[in-house]
C-alpha cells in the first residue's frame, strides 16, 4: 500500500535513523478518491530530537519557512510552508519517532482554515450536548427493536451565533420529532429564525462511525437549504484501505451527500496530532489521531482491522475558559498513547465526554482528566449494565458528584463566566419514534 516516495511533494527525510515505513492517511471528504490519491505520512523510528530539528532546518534551507510551532510536553510539532506546499512535522517523545506530512488533501492551508474571533461584550458561547433518544433499558437495542444506546451530538454556539457541530448522532435517533425539535434548538440559539440560515463553522467529526453522523445526515435531507457549511475537521483513515464494508460504504455516502448539498467550496482540514485550530472564540487542540498509531514494521494502522473506535481524534476545546476533553469513542491502546505522550496538567480538564457511550474501560484516562463536569452518550441504565461500567461511573462522581448529564435525558447546555460552569439550558428529548433505518 506503499506510495511511490519519488512521488512525495515534500522534501525527503534522509537522516539515518533505524526504521522508516510510509502511512496512507487517507483522504479528506472524497467520495470518489483512488488509493494512489491518498495522503501519505512517513514514519522514521529510534529517532531522536535532533532529527526533527534537523529536518526542519532542511525545509528551512528549501524555502519554507515556520508557519506553526508547538511542544506539548516535549512532543514537538512543526508546520513549514513554501507558496501552495505545507509540510507537517512532528517528534513524539515517548517512542521517538518522527513523522513527516504530504497532507495533500486538506482543501486549503493551516492558516486559511483557522479563523480566530475573540468575543465581544454581551456576547456567549454555549456548549451543549444533544439529546438524543437512546433505549432506557441500557441495552443496545430494546424489545420493540425501535431504540439504540450509542450514537453522540455536541454542538458549541458560538458569539457570531454560528456553531461548531461535533459529530451528529444516528439515524435512528432523528425520527421527524427529533429533527423538528433539533432544528427548533438550532434557529433558537443562532437566532436564524424560520428564515435564516444556520451557519455551521466548522462541523468536526471524532471518527468515521455512523452512530456520529448519519443522524445530522437525516436532518439535512429534508433541511440542508437552511444551512451554510463552512468547515469539515476530521481525520478518517482511507476508506480505500478500511477492509470492513459497512464503514467503507457508510463514508463514501457521507461524503457524497457532503458534496452533493455544499458542493466544493467547503474548507476540509485532515488534522494532526499537535495542531491548534482556531474557530471563532474557540481553540482546539489535538492529541490523537490514527496517525500516532502506526506498527513501524508494517506502516499499517495498528486498530483499523481490530477496534476502529481507536482511529478517532481525541483534542482539548478551550471554550470560554473551559477545558473540554473530547474522546470519541477510543478504547484502551488510546488511553495508553495519551497516558505515555502527555503530563497530567495536559490531560486535566474541566468537562468531559465519556469515551464510547461508556463502553470502555478507559478510567485511569479520567483519573487524569478529572473533570467536575461529565457528559456522557448513553442512557443512564446503560451505565450499570457491566462491571467496569460501574467502577468507571464511580471514578467519574469522584470528581463530578452529580454534575453528570446523560444525552438520553435531554439536552444541556453549560457556559462559563466569572470562572464559576454553569448549566443554562435545559430540555427534554422530544424523538424516539422507530421510522426506518435508511437515511
Ligand atoms: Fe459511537
């Protein structure tokens, strides 16, 4: 699966370090793209930080120079750019490796897609998780056949009245009670009215499941005239190498339905670990993707054929002054990544959302994050169903007490001011009604 290396756009590692393999990053939000079109990440391993410093110093020498720098716990991340090209470039200092980008797939530069606004008097910024209608019972799906316990919806409104989308729920969850009552909310909160358009910024997807964004596809195939779609922010590995058909064929409609309803002016950004992104009032910062969790031997994803919860983002959302921890749905070998790269002062966070509706038992990654207030996708039955569910429950009311909300029960909104969260909004899930499961 090997891309041709004299096929790269970017300059050549040539240090002598004792393994390198190339990665197939996958595309951005391209339906039709071929494999020999994906981008591709090469990863030098038994490297050391002078061979990110080093590389760096070529680039310079080629013409770039540094657009972006970071270092997050002595992990350091570099983005060069030269006219049309961009290079990224990270070291990780745990396994020392070196990774170097030929994202050839984000639509437009680092740069172009961060668009920082700092909020004005009067105005807010909410964040909210989504109510969506899940089985009471906490089984995946109840004696009706008509409800689901998963599927994940966050939407931050922010002070230009545009919103982030994260995610998007399932199908299943967005019967015409749900969508009617989601788009209320929406034109609510934007104050779009009956008339406006609802400005989505930038619509950031964890992972390629469809229990996080076949529900929102729902809605706009009857609604998608009412919006304006700015951004997509998400790093999917290809689809062309996911061996899993059901996934394959759920992302290739995805991006079809995408590209059909907002054409392509839409900005996409492949995100890497290290980058901070910029929308609006709004900083995301990110420390996973599919990319940190490469067999150096291989070059091959080490989760895509067994859990693929694992090739999700998980990132910091600096909110208002809160610190949101937003994991996906990633499972135990992400927990230990993210335990290994990065201090506790790193992880800690104000809000977070629990991993995988629960599901899995990544509870020495809360230990860390020790959050005084937890959103969880999942009903609340659903927490109390397995062992290590309820020792996960207990180590998150350790540091939440009751400041837990379960998107079963509704949605909530929470804001920050004068350094005190608080919850200001409140409302019950309308939808739940079984009407098919094709969208
Ligand atoms: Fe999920």
């Amino acid at each position: 699966m090997n891309r041709d290396i004299s096929a790269w756009t970017v300059p050549a590692y040539e240090g002598t370090c004792s393994g390198k393999v190339n990665y197939d990053i996958g595309q951005g939000i391209d339906p039709e793209q071929d494999v020999c079109n994906d981008a591709y990440m090469t990863m030098i391993s038994g490297a050391g930080i002078q061979d990110f410093v080093s590389y760096g110093k070529k680039l310079i020498e080629s013409g770039y120079s540094v657009s972006f720098e970071n270092d997050i716990d002595g992990n350091r991340f570099g983005l060069y750019e030269k006219e049309k090209q961009s290079v990224y470039v990270y070291y990780t200092a745990s396994t020392g490796t070196v990774r170097i980008f030929d994202d050839t797939v984000s639509t437009v530069k680092r740069s172009v897609f961060s668009s920082k606004r700092c909020r004005l008097e009067g105005e807010t910024t909410v964040l909210y998780q989504i109510g969506l209608p899940m089985s009471e019972e906490g089984t995946n799906i109840n004696i009706n056949g008509k409800r689901i316990n998963y599927g994940m919806m966050y939407v931050i409104k922010l002070a230009d009245n545009s919103i982030i989308l994260i995610d998007g729920g399932h199908s299943m969850q967005f019967d015409d009670a749900q969508i009617r009552q989601v788009m209320d909310f929406l034109e609510q909160i934007t104050s779009a009215g009956k008339n406006g358009k609802i400005r989505i910024a930038c619509w950031y997807l964890t992972h390629g499941h469809d229990d996080h964004f076949s529900g929102f596809i729902r809605l706009l195939e009857k609604c998608h005239d009412r919006f304006i779609l700015e951004r997509v922010m998400c790093n999917i590995p290809s689809v062309n190498t996911n061996d899993y058909p059901p996934v394959a064929k759920a992302l290739r409609k995805f991006y079809t339905y995408i590209r059909s309803w907002f054409g392509t002016d839409v900005m996409v950004l492949k995100c890497h670990t290290g980058e901070k992104i910029d929308i609006g009032e709004v900083s995301i910062e990110v420390l996973y993707t599919h990319e940190d969790d490469v067999d150096p031997s291989t070059g091959l994803n080490m989760e895509q054929k067994g859990d693929y919860n694992n090739t999700g983002i998980v990132s910091v959302l600096m909110i208002d002054g809160m610190r949101f921890f937003l994991s996906g749905d990633i499972n135990t070998p992400v927990q230990d990544i993210l335990l290994r790269n990065y201090s506790e002062k790193t992880l800690k966070c104000d809000i977070l959302q629990v991993a995988h509706h629960i599901f899995n038992p990544v509870s020495r990654l809360y230990s860390r994050v020790r959050a005084s207030w937890v959103f969880i996708p999942q009903s609340p039955n659903g927490t109390v169903r397995t062992p290590d569910r309820i020792e996960t429950m207990k180590v998150l009311r350790q540091h939440a007490g009751e400041n837990v909300f379960f998107a079963n029960e509704g949605t909530t909104g929470i804001t920050a001011g004068d350094g005190d969260i608080r919850v200001v909004y409140s409302a019950p899930v309308a939808g739940g009604d079984y009407e098919g499961w094709e969208w």
